[in-house]
C-alpha cells in the first residue's frame, strides 16, 4: 500500500497546470462549484408547479447556490452560478426590469425564481424578451412553498452531486495509480477515460501523431468508432491531430454536439503529448479534473516507455551506426547479431538517410532538440514498419537512417516511389510543427560488408539532391549521373563555368534565355536530331531551325563541333543546380 500512495503523490505532483495556453470563454475554470442544472433543479419536490416563463434556452445553466432578493440594489450581493429567489416587492423597485434581467445574465447568474401575483401579476414583455433572446431562465414559483424549502432542497442535492462526483474522482486516481502500478501502457489509460466519461480518447505525440486511443465501440462494440473519431474535425485526412489548430484548456463543440477537451501532457516539465477526450456528453469541471488526472498518468507511463526505449534504441543505434562504418565484424557477426535484435540483414538492401533541412534555424533548447530528434525517429520507424518490422531503423543528430529490404530487380523509379511514400508518411500534412527534411538512398547491395558504401551514397545522394531539387526531396543514388561528380567541384568554379560555355543564355542578358535554353538542351538531348527536336517542343521544323541559327550565333557553332557540344551539356547541368 505504501508504493500505491507514493504513486498518488506522484500522480499529484505532475498533474498538469492547464492554464498555459490561454483558457478559452468555454473552459470551465478550476474551483468553480459544482452544481445542478435549472432543467434538474426543477425537478425537487419544493419546485412542483413551477413553471418557466422565459429564457427556455437556458436551462442547461448550472446552479451551485441560492441566494434570496430583499432589497432592489441586490447586484453587488450576487454571484455566478446562483438562482436568486425574489418576491414581486423587490423587482417592483429595481427600475427597468428588462435591464435588470441583463445585468443578471452579465454576472453569471443561472436563473431568477420570482413569486408573482401578489406586488407584480406579470413580468412587462420587455423583460420575457431579453430574458429569451439571452438565455436566461425566468422562474415563476408556486404560491404555497417557502424560500427556505426551496434553499434547502437545492442546496442539499448539490451537496450531493459534489460528494458523488468526489466519489467518481477518488475512484478515477485508484483506477490510473493501478494502471501505472501494474505497468498498464496508454492505452489503458485511454479505456480507463472512455469506462468513465468519454465516447474515445487518444494519447498523441506533440505534433498530433497517435499513440493510443480508446473508443466506446471498442470496449463495448457499440458508440463512437475509431474511423469516426478520426473523421472529427481536430483530425487531418492522414489521421493526424491538428495540435495546431485545437486548442488546449478548451472544451469545444462541434456540429455533431460531440464535446473535445485536448489537455497536455506534461513529463519533467516537458510537453511530451496531448490527450483529446471525445464526449456526447457535457464535460464539466468535475470531468476536466478526471482528463487532468488521466493526462499526470499518461505523463508517467511515457517517462517510463522513454527510458526503457532510450536504453534500448540506444543499444540497437550503436550497432547499426558500427555496421554502417564498418566496425561491427565480420558479416557473419552483423547478420547474426542484427537478428537477435529482429532485423533481417540477409538479403539486399538499400540505405535511406533522411536529413533535417532547418541547420540555418535559431538554436533550440538541447531537451526540446533532443524531443525533436526522437520523435523525428520514431516517426520514421512507424513508417518503414508499417511495411517492413524487420527493418532497422536509428536516429542520430540530425538524421534518420533505414536500411530497407528490397528485390535485386526493383528500378530505381519503383525505388523511389517507395521511399517517397515513407517520407509522406513521416511528414503527414507538415501541419504540428513537423521539420522539413530531404531524403537520399542508395543503390542496393547484396553484402552487409558493403554497407558502409551504401551509407555514403545514401548521404552524398542527400547533398546533391537537396541542390538539384530543394528542401524536402527524394533522391536516388542511382539517378544522380554526372551531377555526382558536379557536387564535388567548388560552386563559384562551376558558375564561372557556365557563365562562360553559356553566355547571356546564363547570365539571362537575352530576353528568352530560358525558352533557348531549354530548345538547347531538347535538342542535345535528342542528338541535333532537327525533327525529333520540333516534335518534342511542339514547334514548326523551320522554327526550330530559325532558333538552332540564333544559339550558334550566341554559342558557337556547337552542331559541328563535338566538344563545344559537351561543355554545353555540362553546363545546363549546372544551371540545374540550385544556388548557382
């Protein structure tokens, strides 16, 4: 018993603070009463016979006291979440009851209970109007009751509610300190959420990639689905949460009356997730405490996974980097070893290394960097082992590494396709803060010897794609050509190279330098071939003559001339290049 209560006070100490992300109008705050609505107040025994005059709307309004109207200035004596009793006496004195009604809606009070017929046989219509238009209940009250009956009933069954909803939390903690006790992972805690208030929960990373999830239909195969809960709109199309979008500390409402309250997940202080709580239901404060205490319990399970995962993936990294430079033995040893870990290195492979592009971005906080890393990994291995378990996957520094299996017979474009499919995946809608990243891969190999030449090409095939095609590229090894031997030369040698074999089609002092250009490089490409030419660019035979005249006029005449020919290829290659 004295571990379990260590835990609750731990479960205390890292329950988190919700107010960080500016509270919205529609979040209950902490340390507001808990209450009736004016629909279930309505229902004691001292309310029979009263009726609702106006404001039907708000029935819904919560009441945790009840206060009695004796004098017309009541204003400065009121307080939110009150129904205030009142005879026709009062009220005849306060002066414009259709403002009176206003400055009552504007203080929070949930409703005014009047005793008509006796100092006022009716309320103006002024006043019934303001109270629909806003909401706000007016009660007429039955003639035989005292205020004290009503005081007492209300007051005694909100009393009530509070000891049960004390009850539900205590119950609530017990249940989320056996969780964490019994080494219960996250989605534990998501069915402990759905048992108890909500139609589904889901446990996400910081930009909204899912971790677990807990449905109605899946406890109890009857509710909310999976499939729909992703279809809600605090989701992307690729099953993403939109942390940056939904807002923290606040309950929404969609058009489907489903109730959302995202809370973070807070670990050593650190943002470490969110958990989205999905209801038909209304959640009231006494539910936001339960998510509160739900969110302290997914924090320490995370820290828990994290440290057993990081002593883990560092162990598994460590081999993989040896085995990518070649210190980790013989093939033997490495085939070996890497299926004791459920790798499968006996067979070809290729190597994928996806670089991070931001370098130039201001410093990060070396935990938040750190964050970044592993989420920046684990968001690769979900992908290549959604396809492939048996694929290792590691992260380092600025980088993730895969080394995938793949067929002797697969293409470099089937290739390709492959592993941009992977990247799309890591980088969903690029939505939640997600970096951006380029991506190379090698050409396949048949020995797990070669794999330090894999690695290499897979990294040279970042640095060049990365300036032929930008940010966020996907390049093969085996597509680079001559542009593998162009990265290597120094960039102001190689601008000076094209300046000169290209001239103003380079320097663009030509008005259609770039329409030449590319009637150039058709043309090479399909060997001075004059026909082929003019089909591919859609031209007329003698307009492609005409321009053919104009290049050798700026150019050279490079139709005769072989070598001239070849410099003019390599330097629209150049000009391919980005930053030149």
């Amino acid at each position: 018993m004295a571990k379990a209560d260590n835990l609750q006070t731990d479960l205390r100490q890292v329950m988190p603070k919700l107010g960080g992300d500016a509270p919205g109008a529609d979040w209950p705050k902490q340390g507001a009463a808990l209450g009736l609505t004016v629909d279930e107040v309505l229902r004691i025994p001292a309310l029979q016979g009263a009726a609702v005059v106006a404001g039907y709307a708000g029935l819904d309004r919560l009441i945790s006291r009840v206060n009695v109207m004796e004098v017309p200035d009541v204003l400065p004596w009121t307080n939110a979440d009150q129904l205030l009793l009142t005879t026709g006496y009062p009220l005849r004195q306060a002066g414009d009851l259709a403002e009176f009604v206003r400055e009552l809606h504007d203080r929070g009070l949930a409703a005014l209970g009047i005793k008509l017929n006796r100092y006022l046989d009716s309320l103006p219509p002024e006043a019934v109007e303001v109270a629909d238009e806003i909401g706000f209940p007016i009660i007429s009250l039955p003639d035989g009751i005292g205020f004290d009956e009503i005081l007492n009933q209300v007051l005694t069954r909100v009393l009530n509610r509070r000891a049960e909803d004390l009850d539900r939390n205590e119950q609530m903690v017990g249940d989320l300190v056996d969780i964490v006790i019994s080494g219960g992972d996250l989605t534990k805690v998501c069915d402990g959420l759905v048992q108890v208030l909500a139609d589904g929960a889901v446990v996400t990373t910081m930009d909204g990639r899912v971790l677990a999830s807990s449905t109605a239909d899946g406890l109890t195969g009857d509710g909310l689905t999976l499939d729909q809960m992703l279809m809600l709109p605090a989701f992307d199309r690729t099953g993403r949460l939109r942390v940056e979008a939904e807002p923290t500390g606040v309950v929404t409402v969609d058009d489907d009356q489903r109730h959302r309250l995202l809370v973070p997940v807070l670990a050593r202080g650190r943002h470490e997730g969110r958990l989205l709580v999905v209801s038909r239901a209304a959640l009231g404060v006494a539910e936001v405490h339960m998510v509160e205490w739900a969110a302290a319990a997914a924090a320490l399970v995370l820290t828990k996974q994290q440290a057993v995962a990081g002593v883990e993936n560092k162990y598994r990294a460590d081999f993989l980097r040896d085995a990518l430079v070649g210190r980790a033995g013989s093939a033997e040893r490495v085939v070996g070893h890497a299926h004791s870990l459920g790798w499968n290195l006996d067979r070809p492979l290729v190597v994928v290394v996806a670089n991070v592009d931001d370098r130039g971005a201001a410093p990060l906080d070396p935990l938040e960097e750190r964050s970044l890393q592993e989420r920046f990994s684990w968001a690769w291995s979900q992908a290549v082992h959604a396809a492939d378990p048996t694929s290792p996957v590691a992260g380092y520094a600025q980088e993730a590494v895969a080394v995938i299996g793949v067929d002797e017979r697969t293409s470099t474009e089937a290739l390709e396709r492959t592993v941009s499919r992977f990247a799309r995946a890591v980088r969903g809608d690029g939505g939640g803060g997600r970096r951006s990243f380029t991506t190379g891969i090698s050409r396949p190999i048949t020995d797990v010897t070669d794999l330090p030449r894999a690695y290499a090409e897979a990294g040279e095939a970042v640095v060049v794609g990365r300036r032929l095609h930008g940010n966020g590229s996907v390049t093969p090894f085996g597509s680079l050509g001559v542009f593998r031997l162009l990265s290597q030369v120094d960039p102001d040698e190689l601008r000076a190279f094209a300046v000169e074999t290209l001239g103003p089609l380079a320097t663009g002092e030509v008005a259609d330098a770039d329409d030449l250009r590319l009637t150039l490089s058709v043309l090479l490409d399909n060997n001075l071939n004059v026909a082929e030419t003019s089909r591919a660019l859609h031209f007329h035979y003698n307009t492609l003559r005409y321009r053919i005249t104009k290049l050798e006029q700026l150019l050279g005449p490079f139709t005769t001339d072989p070598h001239r020919r070849f410099s003019l290829a390599l330097a629209l290659h150049v000009v391919q290049m980005r930053g030149l």
